[in-house]
C-alpha cells in the first residue's frame, strides 16, 4: 500500500509516460467511440440558438456534456466485464509495480475486453446508409489491400464519428429552426410598431421562457437518450 502511495506522489518516468499514453487514448475513445461528439453540437446549437453565448458559459456546456454522455454510455460501460486479474494488471501498470510475465499484456486485456462492447456499440448506431456510400467511395480505393484488423478497425471508428455529425447536425437543425422562426417574429414586430428596443435584448427573454415552458431540458436529453440502441 505504502509502495502504490509513493509511486501516485513520484511516479517514475516509465508510470508518467504509461499514464500520459492511457489519458491520450481514453480521450480518443471517448471523442471517437461514444456519444460525446452529437451531444456536445446539440449542446453547442442550443447554446446559439438561445442568444446564451455570452451568459452560458462553455465550461458549464462541457460538464454537462460529460455528465449526460457518461448518463448515456452507463449501459454499454457496464457490458465491459473485467475480473480482479485484469483490473490488477491495469493498476500494476499506471504504478509501474512488477507485472508476472505469465500476465496477459495491457492491450490483450483492451483487446479482449473492451474492444468488442464498444465495436458493438458502433455497429449498433452507425448510419447504414453513410456506411454503406464510404465502402463503396474512392476511399476504400485509397487503402492498402488487403485490409488489415487495424486498418478495419480506423475505418469503422471514421464511419461512425462521421454518422454521429451527420445526427448531430440534424439534431442542431431541430433545435436551431424553432428559435430561428421567433427571431423572425420578432423582428417583424420590431419593424411594423417601429419599437426602438435591440432584438436580441427582446428576444432572449422570450427564448428562454418557451424553452422552460416546453421543458427544453427533459426534451433535448430524451432525445440524445432514446436516440441510441445499447
């Protein structure tokens, strides 16, 4: 106990540089193969469409981001089985403790473990459509043949982070267009009674109260929710 305590206050450079790798690749899974990409543009469209950008600010945007893709992925997380062994294995390696060489490698254990429950998750809420017109470009051309598992694997993760956009995208066109028509009314009723007032000072308040009227928030995390099959 007294040795793992040591090694987290002074890491050696070998734990420092595992650590630094483990934290770069945790933030390509979760950029890349979860749901966080769609719900932050949803988040980030509501936030425009709101007038907020200057009351909401972005680090508030971003934990609720991390919260709600965390909500979202609990599902597909919990899939994710690992015995005692493996998740020593794991400490022992961000504590640069002794490793029996008898152990599987870190990557086996992602391999085995891990990689399946999210390639899963990704063929479950992957576009087929998208899919399907990227097999069939002058992409596929482009890489080497034949495919390797690496490369196999790079092309599903390009596929699904383009599919998630595109969803995102639509999802910001549901939120924008509302908001988009009540600053169009707004501006004509500025412009026939001749009001002498800023649009976006009349607006905002307007915005926001139908937002919290129609329970903006329940609306737009039932529709991230149920938009994924886990």
């Amino acid at each position: 106990m007294l040795l793992s305590i040591k090694s987290l206050i002074h890491p050696s450079p070998s734990s420092l540089k595992m650590t630094l790798i483990l934290i770069f690749i945790l933030s390509f899974l979760i950029l890349s193969l979860t749901c966080f990409s769609k719900v932050l543009i949803a988040l980030q469209a509501l936030k425009q469409a709101l007038g907020l950008n200057e009351i909401l600010p972005q680090s508030l945007i971003w934990v609720f981001t991390i919260l709600l893709s965390l909500l979202m992925m609990m599902p597909v997380f919990q899939k994710i089985s690992m015995d005692q062994k493996d998740q020593a294995l794991i400490t022992s390696t961000l504590l640069n403790q002794k490793i029996d060489p008898h152990e599987l490698p870190q990557y086996q254990v992602i391999q085995s473990k891990i990689q399946p429950v999210f390639l899963h998750f990704m063929a479950q809420n992957t576009n087929q459509e998208i899919k399907e017109k990227i097999k069939q470009s002058s992409i596929t051309k482009h890489l080497n043949q034949p495919e390797s598992q690496t490369q196999s694997l790079l092309l599903d993760i390009f596929i699904f982070l383009i599919s998630e956009i595109q969803n995102g995208f639509l999802l910001a066109l549901w939120i924008l267009l509302p908001f988009l028509l009540i600053d169009i009314m707004i501006a004509q009723i500025i412009s026939i009674f001749a009001i002498q007032i800023n649009q976006t000072i009349l607006a905002i308040p307007i915005k926001i109260a139908l937002f919290l009227a129609i329970d903006g928030w329940v609306l737009i995390s039932e529709k991230l929710i149920l938009s994924y099959q886990v």
